[in-house]
C-alpha cells in the first residue's frame, strides 16, 4: 500500500445511488471531504496490485 490522497475540486462522498444533476448528499450518504470554494483532499491508501483505493474519511487535510 502506498500512502496518498484523493482530491477533488469540490464535494467527495460514498454512495449507493448514482446522482443525475446534483451531488448533494443524500441521507445515506458519506461526505468523504468537503470543501465547495477551495477543493478538497482526504487521505487515502492506494494498492497498485489489486487496483483498491482505500479512504480515510473525517479528516480533511
């Protein structure tokens, strides 16, 4: 595993449903990182083998 992070010009969040015109979050939702007016990063651990992308959320960088 090889420490990293994700970034994102805007909002990061886990969900089961795609979002069609908006990514608000809905209720079952996880805001990854938020950050609407300056991008958003959140640490994450990337396995090259096994194509896995793993993050750690709730703490924004």
């Amino acid at each position: 595993m090889e420490t990293g992070m994700i970034q994102s010009g805007k909002m990061i969040i886990w969900t089961n449903k795609k979002h069609h015109i908006s990514i608000n979050p809905r209720k079952d939702d996880v805001v990854l990182a938020d950050n609407l007016l300056g991008g958003t990063t959140a640490p994450a651990c990337i396995c090259r083998n096994c194509a896995l992308v793993v993050v750690e959320y709730g703490k924004e960088q």
